[in-house]
C-alpha cells in the first residue's frame, strides 16, 4: 500500500466521527479502502483523485466526477452527508489580503469583475445555464419553473406550493395595485412575471438574456391572452430606457450574476427605474462569510466551470451598503436560507427520479454536474455557507407628508402587517 492510500484509510476512518454514513474508494483493479458496507462508494478510474480526498478538496472530487475519473455508488443525501465531512476547513473563510500588496489584489480582483460582466459576457455566461435545455429543467422544477427559493409559509407544504408562496409573498412585499408598472428584472420562464399580471392586474415587463426563457414566456403570453398588458424582452438591464419609470421592480435571482464591481451600476440603474416612492424587492443568493467572493475546498470553481460561469457571492451587509450608496432606502431585509436548502432538495429528488430521462435530454456529463450542484448548494445553504436573503428597499421620494406617516418619502408603511394580511 503506498503512502497515499495510506493517508485516504486513515481520512475515511476519521469519517465515523464526523457523519452519519460511512465512504469507501473502490481502486483501479478491484482493490478496496474502507468498509464493505459503506453507504457511499468512490470508484476510481485513476489513482489522480486520492489525493483530493486527502485534501478535502470536494469541488475537485466532484469534477473528477464529471469527466469520469470517478463513478459514484450511493444515494445524494449520504453522499453529500460524506463530502461535508471530507472537507478540512469552513469553505467561507479565506486568506485575507494584507500588507502593502492588498490594495493591489483588489484593483486586480475589481478589473477582473469588470471584464467578466460585460454586456456580451453575461449574456454567453448566462446562456451557459439557462439554455441547456427546457425539457431538461421541466423534469425537476415546478409546473411554473420557478428557478429559485421556494418560501415554505407552512411546513407541509409542496415545492409547488411553496413556489405559489413565494411568488404571493414577493408581490404582497411590492404591495403591487392594479394598473402598476411592473418590472422583472431575469424573470427567468416568466413565473412571478404572469402571476403578478393575472392575480394583481400590473402592467408587467420581463427582462432575460436566455433565448430559451424569452421564447418561452412569449408563448405563454400569447396563450393566455396577455398581449398588450405582459411583454417580455430579451435585453441587458443596463439597456432599459430610463423615460417611463416603474412604480415596482423585482430582481429575483439577478444580483449574484451581476459581479461586485458592477453592483453600484446595477444599483443606480434600478434608481433611475423606479418612480420616487417606488419599491424595490431584491431576492439574491448572498455569502455566508463576510470576505469570501466563491466558497473554497474547490467547490466555487467548480460552480464557475460547470453551472454558473460569471457568478460572484457578496456578503448581505455589502449589498445594502451598495443599495444605499446608490439612494435606495433599505426597509425590510429577511433571511429565507433553510428555505433554499428545502427547495434545493425538492429539486435534486426531482432529478434522482428522472436520471435516464435527463440522460437522454442533456446527456451524461451534464447530469452528473448537475446532480452534485443541486444536492451540494442544499448542503451549503444548510449548513450556513450560502444565504438567500429577500431585500426590500424604496426609492424616497423627498416628500414628508407621503403615506401613512409622516417621512416614510414611500408606499412603504414601516410595518410587516400588510404582508400577512
């Protein structure tokens, strides 16, 4: 037995302490390292990737996955139960820069963010992701394909349940009134988009860079008899005229693929959006860590790679500092993230039920990357490692004696009650 192998016996043995299910690695000519009855299997079709079980390095483990150096035997939940455990350190904190070089790295970090969120560049990045394939994403979403947190109002409640939850919970936030200009920015296949036309009688636009999405919607709303009320186009936020302003704006999902450089544009272009007054509802991943831009142990760059090229995790606390930066008024911010980790793995069960038919829509390679990227973030957001928060702010309007009381310059009412009525 070599030093390595050596060094995986005695990382799977120290497993037993620290999870509830057991690992073995199957090598290369049968020879096997752990117990026989494990309930997760790495089967090596190299020797390359023990080393990054020594390390703890799951994003590499996971593209190995990918390109097939490795088969896995096991259900998700105990094999994402087994890869936290691999794992050596929190993968939210990372080396912060020091010394006369810091102001270096961020200049450079700051150009990099900027290069990578270009106009032309987040509409390949998200292309990437969204136009896989509709089939593919129908197999595991709800009948609305709502591609983000689900809000679980009640605990016996369907993922499609809670979708409906969560798209009634982002409107009653936006207090949205009949005839209301109403603007969704990634509005993704149109859920919140139709729902807040048919059920709140706005006047809604959706925006997306997927080809997919925005054929799709279109269809939707031609089916539905919504021509002249619902549009929407496939166009960059940074193009939308700023001549009639809004009276509500929702960006669900939108601001982990605007990048940290670009954030203070994205921010002041919801601004010159928004009537004053008007409300702002903004629904992002955020960090759970307050320094770290992608999670360590390998898993950022393998989101990078294989999911989300482009995407950039900020810290809650910096986004509303951006937010007010740029003359938006937080008023409301909630904390939704076991609500992401139960949606996420409504989602996996809905892949894990439909592997051949996925296999046949989108192939092998990508299934297995998305098998571990949708059972691995339920993991992050359960363990505090990724947020989702639901950021609510206005746009004052300098006027003191607007609303209900005096100051609030907003429709807001600076109360949760409306909300729950």
């Amino acid at each position: 037995m070599s030093n390595l192998e050596a060094l995986v016996g005695q990382r799977l043995g120290s497993l037993a302490g620290s999870t509830s299910h057991a690992l073995a690695v199957a090598l290369p000519g049968g020879r096997r390292l752990g117990p026989a009855d494990a309930d997760v299997t790495l089967r090596l079709n190299s020797l390359a990737p023990l080393a990054h079980v020594v390390a703890g390095q799951i994003g590499r483990l996971a593209e190995d996955y990918v390109e097939g150096r490795i088969d896995i035997d096991g259900a998700m939940r105990p094999v994402i139960d087994v890869a936290s455990g691999l794992m050596r350190d929190d993968p939210t904190l990372v080396a912060e820069s020091a010394g006369p070089l810091a102001w270096w790295r961020g200049l450079m970090l700051r150009s990099k963010s900027l290069a990578r969120h270009k106009a032309e560049v987040d509409a390949k990045q998200v292309q990437f992701h969204y136009d896989v394939s509709d089939d593919f994403y129908a197999l595991w979403l709800d009948a609305r394909r709502v591609y983000s947190c689900a809000y679980y109002r009640r605990p016996e409640m369907t993922l499609a349940q809670a979708q409906e939850a969560k798209l009634e919970h982002v409107c009653r936030k936006l207090m949205l009134k009949p005839g209301e200009r109403f603007l969704d920015i990634g509005a993704g296949w149109g859920g919140l988009l139709l729902w807040a036309a048919e059920h709140y009688g706005v006047r809604a636009t959706g925006i997306t860079l997927s080809k997919n999405q925005h054929a799709y919607v279109n269809r939707l709303i031609e089916e539905r008899g919504l021509g002249g009320r619902v549009e929407m186009r496939l166009q960059d936020y940074r193009h939308l005229p700023e001549t009639e302003p809004f009276d509500k704006i929702a960006s669900i999902g939108m601001v982990e693929h605007v990048g940290r450089a670009n954030l203070p544009r994205y921010f002041d272009k919801i601004r010159n959006l928004l009537k004053p007054g008007g409300l702002l509802l903004n629904h992002g991943i955020t960090a759970g860590g307050t320094r770290n831009a992608q999670l360590g142990a390998g898993i950022g760059d393998f989101i990078e790679r294989y999911i989300f090229p482009g995407g950039e995790l900020l810290h809650v606390s910096h986004v509303l500092k951006v937010m007010a930066d740029q003359g938006l008024e937080g008023v409301d911010t909630e904390n939704l993230r076991p609500h992401y980790a139960r949606t996420l793995w409504g989602w996996s069960d809905g892949l894990e039920a439909q592997l051949d038919k996925a296999r046949s829509l989108v192939g092998e390679k990508v299934v297995r990357a998305y098998r571990l990227y949708l059972a691995g973030s339920a993991m992050s957001f359960e363990r505090g490692w990724l947020a989702l928060h639901q950021m609510l702010a206005t746009k004052p309007s300098g006027k003191l004696d607007e609303g209900t009381l005096r100051g609030a310059q907003s429709a807001y009412p600076f109360n949760r009650e409306y909300i729950y009525r």
